[in-house]
C-alpha cells in the first residue's frame, strides 16, 4: 500500500523519464562552483597529486555511502526532505526541517555568485577580457571585480536576470525542463572542459604544473599539514557531490523504481570526479605557468576566478577565445546546481502548502531575491553591515557549509545506521537487484566511518578559529 502511495504521489509531483536523464541533472547539480572553482584552488593549496588521491579514495567511500543513503531516501519515501525524514521515523522529522533550510540559505548567494559568473561570460564574449585583466579604477586602484560588486545595480541585474533562468527552468517541470536541460547541458560542458584542459596541457611549462597536479609528492609533507588535506578534502565532497542539501533526496524521489540505484550513483560520482579533475586540468597547470612555479597564485580563493584567472587568458595565445569557453563552462556549471537547489525548496513549497508548481516557483523567487540582496548589497550600499564579523554572503556561506550540512549528514548517519538500521537503504537499493555490491563498505561507513568524519568536518573551523 506504501509502494502504491508513494508512486501515486511521485506521478503527481513530477519525475525523471529516463535512467539517463536521472544521472545527467543529478550529475549536473553535484558539478558546479564546487568542481570547477574550489576543487582546482583547494588541490594546489593540499599538495596538489595528494589532494587528488586523498579526495578519490572519499569520494569512492565517504561520498559514495552518503549519496547512496540520501538517494535511497528520497525513492523509497517519494516525498520532499520535510516528509521524506518524517517517513523515515518521526522523531527525525526536524532534520527535514534543517534538510529544506540548507537549499533555501544556499540558493540566493548562490544565485549572486552566478550572476558574477555571467557577468564575466558576457564581458569575455564581448571580447573585453583584456580590460578585465587590466583595468584599475581611480587612486585606490580596484580590479575590475572591485568595482564590479561594489557597484551596487550592476551585480542586482545579472543576480534577477541569473535567477529568472533558474525559474524558467524550475517552472517548466522535471521532465521538460530540469531534464531536458541536463542532457543538453552536461554533454556541452563535457565537451567544453576536455577541449579547453587540452589546449592547457599545450602551453610552454604547462608539464611541470601537471606534474604538480597528478603526482602525490610527500617528500617534506608533515604530518599536519597531511590531516589538513585529509578535512580539506571531506569538506569538498560537499560541494562537489551536493551532499546534505537535501538535493539528492528530492532527485531520488523523481527516479524510476526499475532504475539501478548503485549503478547510477556510481555513475554520476565518476561524472562528477571527472569534471573536478579537468577544471583541475585547466587551471592548475596554466596558474603554475602564468606564475613561475609559484603555488601561492593558486591559493588565492575567491579571487582566483575573478582577478587571477583573467589575467593568465590575457597572457595566453587566444587567451580571449578560451577565456569565453572557460566562463561559458562555469556559467553552464553553476546554473546546473542553482537549479537543482531551486527545485529541493520548491518541492518543499509544493508538498507543505499543495501549491501548484508555477505557484511554489514563484514563492520561492520572492524569498531568494529579497535573501539574495542582502548578499549583493553587502558589498556596496550595506558594506558596513556584518553578522559575527562576516559579510552577509560569507555569513550564509559559513552557517550552511560548516555548521548546517555535517549536523544533518552526522544526524542522517545515525539515524540511517542505528534508528531505522542499514536494511532500510539496502531493501531500497535491491528493489530490482540482485545484489547491493558494496554492501559491506555501506554498512562500515554510515555507522562507524562517516559520523566521526562528520564531527571532525564540524569542529575543525572552531579549532583553527581558537
């Protein structure tokens, strides 16, 4: 009776068509900023080829068991994060809660992000990569970035006309337009990254930058700065596998019941691996050559995008082309997951308060554009305004990425491994299988491996704080 409620209710709310389609925008959301930004700059910062061994054997393991878990969730119940959790057992029902909070603090300064990101796609495709790199604005010489987020109606338009693209997205539905759009999109990217990573790997000294990349060197590599790697990389699977957002489980309650689940999470975690290592590809090795060797150009964090990466395309051979390629490529990437977190809050809207999805859409737009101005502004009209010494987009960064998502990923372990007990993803993961291959890995991580990485993940930015 379960089984025939929950696939009545999942006819009603919408789902994926195909098995394709289903890893396409599954992969399209875990690949975006994350992947393609933080991923290359947090790889140079850990020891480069160490960061890369350490994040694979996670994500194969800690990434693999979480992912698993929060899709199998989202299939068996057919219900968004709030009555997902509740199904599950009913005194976990405030996680759904914190599930649908995550997406909804991340997605307006997401979407400003985006808007960055067009911004600098359209200057690039107007070919005026050249005055990115270069210009400076009065005596107290700020970059073009500078004076683009101070600024304050030109970040507010590309941040509105970012998020109508989501909407438009969102409002037509999964079939017709969170899926449609992911099996054009993702196979663009893929196309995009490989193409641009070749033409990288061509450039004068771009070897020793690879070298730096790919190969694990642990000669002088302490034993510290070996479990700041370690959190560094735990801390990206986040970013990278869209994990405790909530996201996966509202995918997982569009897939088809006949679809394998472990195959499927399989392929988009090598999918999403990929991407990771290509943008790695790209700018790793092009920063080493543009900076001499010096690693300390890749460590530069936000500014890397939007300050460094400018000026090494100026410094290319058609560096105004591949300049154009790389933005379209990040854009393409962060309006993959933007519109996959835009979805996760408006099934939430849907399923509390039975609105239409135009209606919930449209719900969901107010509340991100008015959030979303509080991050815009924080850089320009409201600058002197700040929550515990943070601007108001590094605050929601900061709440929802160190403290929001490993309490719900630690919470969903024990509840997934000693509450409703491992037999509840497993039935769900053999529904059609013959057999859950990595059962025993599943059964170690979720009760045993993943809530102390879990803890550590949450602890370590007030350690390093103290």
């Amino acid at each position: 009776m379960a089984e025939k409620i929950n696939t009545q209710t999942t006819a009603k709310r919408g789902g994926f068509g195909s098995k394709i389609g289903f890893i396409l925008a599954a992969a399209g959301s875990a690949v975006g900023l994350g992947n393609i930004w933080r991923f290359p700059y947090l790889a140079a910062k850990y020891g480069g080829g160490i960061f890369l061994l350490v994040y694979i054997i996670f994500a194969v393991t800690f990434g693999f068991t979480l992912m698993i878990t929060e899709i199998a969730i989202g299939r068996k119940t057919g219900k968004s994060v709030i009555g997902a959790y509740r199904d599950v057992d009913r005194r976990f029902a405030p996680l759904g809660w914190l599930a649908a909070a995550v997406p909804a603090l991340i997605l307006p300064y997401y979407c400003v992000i985006g808007g960055w990101v067009m911004k600098y796609m359209t200057e690039f495709l107007m070919v005026n990569g050249h005055k990115i790199a270069t210009e400076t604005y009065g005596a107290d010489k700020l970059t073009f970035f500078d004076n683009f987020i101070t600024h304050p109606l030109q970040p507010t338009i590309f941040f509105v006309v970012y998020v109508v693209l989501n909407a438009v997205v969102v409002m037509l539905g999964v079939q017709k337009g969170i899926e449609v759009l992911s099996k054009f999109l993702m196979p663009v990217l893929l196309i995009i990254i490989i193409g641009i990573s070749i033409y990288t790997l061509t450039l004068d000294g771009a070897v020793e930058g690879l070298k730096y990349y790919v190969l694990p060197n642990f000669k002088g590599f302490t034993f510290e700065q070996f479990l700041k790697t370690v959190v560094g990389a735990m801390g990206q699977l986040f970013y990278s596998m869209s994990l405790a957002m909530g996201i996966m489980i509202t995918y997982g309650s569009y897939m088809r019941k006949e679809d394998s689940l472990e195959q499927s999470v399989r392929q988009i975690e090598v999918f999403d691996t990929l991407v990771a290592f290509l943008a790695g590809l790209i700018i790793v090795p092009a920063v080493f050559v543009f900076s001499g060797g010096n690693t300390d150009q890749l460590n530069a964090g936000p500014s890397l995008m939007f300050k460094t990466l400018p000026a090494v395309f100026d410094s290319m051979p058609a560096g105004e082309l591949i300049g154009g390629a790389f933005f379209i490529l990040v854009t393409l990437a962060a309006l993959t997951s933007s519109i996959s977190l835009m979805e996760t809050v408006t099934a939430v809207v849907m399923e509390k308060f039975r609105l239409s999805r135009v209606a919930s859409c449209l719900v969901v737009i107010a509340v991100t554009l008015v959030l979303g101005m509080l991050s815009v502004l924080g850089y320009s009209t409201w600058s002197g305004v700040t929550l515990i010494g943070m601007q108001f987009l590094d605050f929601f960064d900061f709440i929802t990425n160190n403290v929001m998502m490993p309490i719900l990923a630690f919470l969903t372990c024990i509840l997934i491994g000693y509450v409703a007990k491992t037999a509840y993803v497993e039935e769900e993961v053999l529904h059609g299988e013959k057999k859950f291959k990595a059962k025993l890995l599943f059964r170690i991580m979720i009760k045993y491996v993943c809530p102390v990485c879990m803890v550590i993940i949450l602890l370590t930015p007030f350690i390093t704080t103290i």
